[in-house]
C-alpha cells in the first residue's frame, strides 16, 4: 500500500528481494501480475498454498473461492500485509515474556503479556481488511497492492479489552483522544524513524471495543499474523491493528508517523497526502460473491458470498443477476457472529444457458447501502461499489 | 472404545501395528499410559504436536490446556477417534464426486457432493465429543481410550441440511423411525460386515439439525475428520457423526451392526452390551476447567474454562475454589453460537497461597444441572460429574 515508505527500500528489507523485485518490475500486466505462482514466503510456510495468491514475501491474498463458507477465515488460508518485514521469530519462543510499554494513562507502566492475561479475557468476531482491498479494481492503477477481495477474512480474536487495562492503570490521562499503538519492527538503522515506524492513531471512542489479542481462532496468533500480541481494532481497516505492539499510549494528538500523517488517507487521485484528509479508520458496508466463479452448466446454482457492516452490523444483503437491473434478498446463514463479523449468505437460483454479471449489495443498521460505483481516490482505498465486484458467469 | 471391535485386531488394521501394540500391551500404569510420547500418525501429521495426546494411531486427544479462549477449536488441535483406518486419501482428491446412497426415501438415489453443494448450505456451530470423554476417571479402569477432557472440541461445520435433501427426495417413507449413516471404511475381508461396520442409527427427530458437511472451521474436511462429507448430528456424541459417509437411509429399526446393537450402550460395570440399554444419542450438559492446570503464583487468577448443554443449550456456569463447599457464577465471554456450541467462561478470582480444588458446574436451559459424581457404567461414557474434573492447585 502507498504509505510513504519507499517500495524497494521496503523489498529490499524482506527476505526475497531479488525474486519480489524481479516480478514488481517486470513488464507484466499490472493485474495478471497478482497472479504469478510465487512461492510462500518461509515465514508463512505452514499456509496452505493452493488457497493464495503470493504478491509479494509482504503481501499475500486469499483467493476469492477459498473463504469457505462458515463464518470463520481458517488461519492457514488468511490475507497476510506487513509494512514492515516481521521481527525475528523468537518474540514468539516466549509470548508472555513480550511486553508491552503503557502511556498516557494515570499510572504508566509496561505489562508483560502474562501480566495481562491476568487482567481479563474477552473474545470478538471480526473481519480484518486491508485499506486497499479492491485496489485491483481501480482503472487509474495506484500504487500498492492489486488486491481484489481477498485481503480480507473473519476471525476470532482473543485478548484481554483494552478497556480493562486501562481500568488497571487508574484511567486514560485527561486530555487524551487517541489511542496510539506502535509495533514491535525492528527499524532499519540510519532512517528517521517517523519515516518508517508502524505506528497508528485511532480515536479514542474505538476504546469501546479495542482488544490486546494473543489468540487468533483458538490458537497463539503466528508471528505472521501479528503474535505474541496484536491491538485489535473491530470494524477499523487492518493498518490500525498494530502486529508485535510494543507500545500502547493514549495520547492528545495523531502519532507524527509517516503512516498516519501522510499514509492511509483518502485523497483525489495525484494529491499527496495529509494530516487533513480522512484517514482509514472505520471500515464500510460491502459484500461480495465467492462463488460461483467460472463457467457452470445450466440449472440449479447455489450462489455464496460475504457481507458485513464494517464498523457497524450489517441488516441485509441483495444479490442481482442481471447486474443489478433487479435485486432478490438473499438470506443469511450460520450463527451471528455480532456486528464486528461479517454474515456468509446464500442463495439458490434456476440459471439458464447465458451470460450473467452477479453483483451482491449490503446494507448495514444505518441504513448505510453499499453503492454501484467505486471512489476514485489516489491509493485505491475503501472500494465498496458493488459493480467492480459483480462476477461474470457464463452459463452452459 | 469399547464397541465389540476385537482392540488387538483394530491395531493391526492400523499402519503403526507394533508400535501402538507396544504401548497398549506393556505394563504401564493405565492412566501415565495416555501421557506417552507417541508421534503423530502421517494422516495427522498437519497437525500442532505439541497439542496433543497420541494415545494410538486412531484416538489422539486434545491437551485439557490448548483448547484456547475462543469458541472454536483449530482443526489441528482437534482430538481424532476412527473405529477402523480411514480409507485411502485418494477419496478427498476428488470431493465433489464422492456419492451418497441415500435409501428410506421416497425417491431413494444417489447424489454426488457436487449434487448435494446445489441443494443448499447452512454452517452449525457443535461440540463433537467422544462418548468415552471422561474416561480416564473412571476408578475401574474401563476398556477403551484413557481420555480426560480433551476428546472434544467446539467447531464449526457447513453442509447442506439433511432436511434440504430429504425434501429433494420426496420425503422421509413412511414408517422410517431412523436416521441411519454408514460409513466409507475399507472393510476387512472375511469378516461378517456386522462386527466391524461403522454405522449408526439415531432417532427421526435429530433430521430437525442433521447436516452433510463438507467443510470444517471454513475449510474442506480433512480425511482424519472425516471428509469429503461427514454427517454431522448437532448435540449427538462423536460416533454418531459418520465420517466419509457413504450411505444415508431412514430406517423403520435401528442397525443391526454391532457398534450399534452392542456397543455405545449404556449399562452397569460388568454387563454386556444389548439393544435395550440406553444408547450413546443425546450429549449430557458438562463442563470443565482448562486453566489454570499447575501450580501458580499468589495472586489475581484467571480461571478459564468451557460449558456447554449437550442436546440443549447451556444457561449458565459456576465456579468453586474448594472443591464444591461454596460456588460462584461465572459469565461466558465471546459470541453465543448456538444451543450446540460450547461457551467459554471466565473468572478471575485472588488466590492466596495454600491448596485449591477448582471445580466448574454447569446447567442447561431445562434445568439439568451437572451431577458432583460420575455415573459407574461398564464403558466409561457419559462421564459429566464435576468433582472428577475438578483441577487440583498448588498456589505458593
């Protein structure tokens, strides 16, 4: 993604440098490029391979048939985006040993994840998206990963509530409004740090629902993933759920970070970015299909997908098959998760031979209803319009 | 378990013959025997070691401490149990062509899981537990897998109703009183098919939650769980959710193959098994404690542990620290999935030095509260008392 770390600066930091770069600078088409057969990066060996699409050692995609049906994204099938090359695997030998500096709070101190598993256990349903999910689908081509709609997936998170943490530290300091977490990376020496840090503001109302999480769907979350110990923020895009956190300071204004202050905002296409511009907090209603996706024959067709509010619950979900001349509700199914998780949804439907462009519409509590078209924007941020999503389906 | 499947001749069916022989035949203690270091068996070898009892090459249990906070259990911690070896992995290659016979139908065919994938998809969150969960307790030693607590799990399975297909095939034959599942195992040859089938027949009323599931916890069922489709009866112990099921009928009788007529029948120690003892249906309500586990230090605690209510929906838990004398509520913490689902709960107390008997008991939402003592019984099933699961806890 366009945060304003140079990009082959950051491949030169991973691991595979020559192989990343030789694909991010070949001549190849920038969409059929998402889809050359790199091969999993050592450090997330253990994922099934066959259900992602390797963009980078930085960037991996679950394929948009592989989310399954259930509400949960299975760990070994899930997105992975770093900012930064992840720290050294031994900060996972130790978990409760990891620790944690607390700030802006009545009583400052560090907590180790063990002291914190102390403190209060909590587990929440939510989907966890990158920012610039759907990039692929932008004509202007930004910057960043050409994700489609597979840096994404619906997990369990356990942890201990921010809230109770600060509860423990006597109450967040007066004057305070944002909630500001800073990753465990290892920053490459001789940079400014502010340049590089992955270092996030959110404000301060996500306190209601933020989680220090060293679980991810029952297990110790992977170093891959963010463990010993990941800031979650439910219904916030995933920049802001800050890997490997190391520092947690309520703080009076927005991190001074390059990732805050330039990165992550939403802008028209060709402005840099700034302070002023929204950054990417609260995530929108969207959905999409998953299957099916390829040609099928005529007849009966279960058609599946996902849908979510966001940051809010999500109320219902349309599914067109004329590219949404006309619209059917399509129900829901398995457990409800709580507003943060998003809903599988299926519907049955007659197909006949022909060519179809199935589209799905979401909308949330608010009334909020996904729209048909995308919002330009310069990092092809936030895409929810529902048209560049719709599958085209040949029919036999 | 003790179904009247010769043990000796189970093993030798099994890949690892002499080794798990080795184990089961030698004069260990009964119970430290389940604590030896066997390796995972290769059809299992995706799964997490370090999280599991390999008691033999077909029954591997869950350590009581890597269940995790969060509702669902990871496919590579989840306990094993096979009546015989599974049938050749090449059967999960090719998924969608596996065919289901189904019989006691109206228009009694067969259909492929392709077939069955049209027909509809719903996803259930269930326990699956192994009848014998608990075993390890029983002061008489019964014949079987010295389990404790940890053949069980809580996970999430996406099928198509057994409902849905039914309605496809015309309806339920009169006179059908059964829901009977056989599985896809290789037989010995030169044996009576009755004394080694795995097949089971559960009452007309379980149809209301009966699944054909393809995917478990959001991926395509491994073939140690049972894929390409398992049937999967919310609230029933584990034996009656038939792996690679191979043939579905409703049945005006029950079975008459001996893992139903004999075994997984409920009977005083001592007695044989026969048709008119209780069979192993409908789960009891149970709970347990799955930490803290070994001594701590003194001071704030968390108790952790999961609940749930079986054939119904769990109400509620309490917490004891001395051994059932005094008992507190304990609240349930992340998303309630469903009357089948197990509910993590959560207590944090303050623990002075001195010794503790931690104990969890909990009730379902008809009243039914889990008893203090085990009920004797020839096999070991059933175990739900609460004094046994206690955990015992140095605090210094």
């Amino acid at each position: 993604m366009p945060e304003p770390i140079d990009l082959r600066r950051r491949q030169l930091l991973a691991g595979t440098a020559t192989a990343i770069a030789a694909v991010s600078l070949s001549g190849l088409p920038w969409r059929v490029q998402a889809q050359e057969a790199l091969p999993l990066p050592d450090y997330v060996k253990w994922k099934t391979a066959e259900t992602l699409i390797v963009h980078s050692a930085n960037t991996l995609e679950t394929r948009r048939g592989a989310i399954g049906t259930s509400v949960v994204t299975a760990s070994d099938r899930l997105f992975v985006r770093n900012n930064l090359p992840a720290p050294d695997a031994a900060i996972v030998a130790d978990r409760d040993a990891w620790g944690v500096a607390f700030a802006g709070v009545k009583q400052p101190r560090s907590l180790t994840v063990a002291e914190l598993k102390s403190l209060g256990v909590e587990t929440v349903a939510c989907v966890l998206q990158c920012s610039g999910n759907g990039r692929g689908f932008f004509p202007h081509k930004p910057s960043g990963t050409p994700w489609t709609v597979g840096a994404a997936g619906c997990v369990f998170w356990s942890g201990v509530p921010l809230k109770a943490v600060v509860e423990a530290l006597g109450g967040v300091a007066d004057g305070m409004a944002f909630i500001t977490g800073t990753g465990g990376e290892t920053l490459p020496p001789g940079i400014d740090a502010t340049t590089v840090v992955v270092e996030r503001s959110v404000p301060l109302r996500a306190l209601e629902q933020a989680l220090l999480a060293w679980e991810l769907n029952g297990e110790p979350i992977s170093l891959a993933h963010g463990g010993p110990l990941r800031l979650v923020i439910p219904g916030y895009y995933g920049v802001n759920n800050i890997k490997y956190v190391r520092q947690l300071a309520f703080t009076a204004e927005e991190t001074k970070a390059n990732i805050q202050t330039k990165g992550y905002r939403l802008r028209p296409v060709g402005v840099q970015g700034a302070p002023d511009q929204p950054s990417m907090w609260e995530m929108n209603v969207k959905s999409w299909i998953s299957q099916p996706l390829e040609q099928m024959k005529a007849g009966r067709v279960v058609i599946q997908g996902v849908a979510f509010g966001g940051a809010r619950a999500v109320k219902s979900v349309e599914v067109s098959l004329d590219g949404g001349q006309s619209w059917r509700p399509a129900p829901f199914v398995g457990p409800d998760l709580g507003p943060y998780a998003w809903r599988p949804f299926v519907l049955a439907v007659e197909l006949k031979p022909g060519n179809y462009s199935l589209a799905s519409r979401a909308t949330d509590v608010d009334g909020n209803v996904q729209p048909r078209e995308r919002m330009d924007n310069d990092n092809g941020f936030a895409h929810n319009g529902w048209e560049d999503h719709a599958v085209k389906l040949a029919v036999v």
